[in-house]
C-alpha cells in the first residue's frame, strides 16, 4: 500500500530510500555496519537494574575491577545488533550544517553522526558501540569494542504525514570511550 500511495502520488518515499541506501537494492551496494546499541535493563518498575558491583555505601560502580557485567558503568545492559551509516562531522556552522561533508583535507572530528532506520528506538541513556573491524569491513572475532558512543543529541527527521523517516544520533567523538590497544 505504501509504495502504491507514493506512486500514484509521483513522491519519493524516504523510508525505502533510506531502505535502498542502508541495505542496497536492485545490484547496489549496502552502506551500512554493524553497531551494538546499549540500553539499561529495568525492573517491572522501569527502574534501571543496577550491577552487583555497585557499593551499597558510595552507590558507585567498582571501576578498579573492570566489571564483566557493567564495564565499570553500574546498571545491567541489553546490547542488540543494530545496521546504521555514519560519518564524522567538523564543528563549523553548528548544527545547521553537521549533516554536510567534511572537505577534503579538514579533518575535524569533534561529532559522529549516526543514521539509523526509522523504528529504531534509543534515549540519551543509551551507548552506541562500534566493534573492531578488519579491512574488509567484516567483524573480528572474536567481537571486540573498539569505541563507545554516548548520544548527545537524537534527531527524528520527519517528513510525510509527520512519520519518522529515518533517526540521527550525535556523538560527541572526544567524550567516547576508546578500548585500550
């Protein structure tokens, strides 16, 4: 019905599009990889689940130990395999013009930004984790966090209707988490 509507309409529908774009269609290539996106676990009170190692005295997580549970964070997570594109924006002209390319040779990397499918659902308490890649973009194993992401600013872009085409989430890159290599 979707397709049809937009047809008979002569609009782009930019659900697919970004479909097309992250997933390929038609011969063309995918753009797009493999992120984990944390969130919390909660309780049946959606109260987030803290992690064992939390001091019951100072509530703080045990970072000396580097917890094998929360990573030194505090709360129990649920990590899921997302698709998403992105790109590393400089900090010229603000938010109005983060979603243009860097020019060649300008390399300024203070935000990424991540594209992800529509229905995506993500708060700002959430990480996004870009895993260790080889050469030919494929994961390594075994799967190895390469760099940790905390959202900054989420985005709906909205277009028809109202309807939630596509999320964009920025992260700031000098406040992300790098694994020791």
């Amino acid at each position: 019905m979707r397709r049809k509507l937009y047809k008979n309409l002569g609009e782009v529908d930019l659900r697919k599009s970004f479909d097309d774009l992250l997933f390929g269609s038609d011969g063309s290539i995918p753009h797009n990889y493999l992120v984990l996106l944390r969130k919390r676990k909660q309780d049946s009170f959606n109260k987030d689940i803290q992690c064992t190692c939390v001091s019951q005295i100072t509530q703080e997580a045990n970072v000396e130990d580097n917890c094998n549970f929360c990573l030194g964070e505090g709360f129990i997570w649920k990590e899921t395999f997302h698709r998403c594109y992105s790109t590393l924006l400089g900090a010229d002209g603000g938010k109005a013009n983060r979603t243009k390319r860097i020019a060649p040779g300008s390399i300024r990397t203070d935000y990424k930004i991540f594209y992800f499918k529509y229905d995506t659902i993500i708060s700002y308490k959430d990480k996004i984790i870009e895993l260790r890649l080889d050469n030919e973009g494929k994961l390594t194993v075994p799967y190895e966090r390469a760099i940790i992401y905390k959202p900054e600013s989420i985005q709906e872009y909205r277009s028809d209707y109202g309807r939630i085409e596509y999320i964009a989430i920025y992260a700031r890159e000098e406040s992300s988490i790098r694994e020791n290599r």
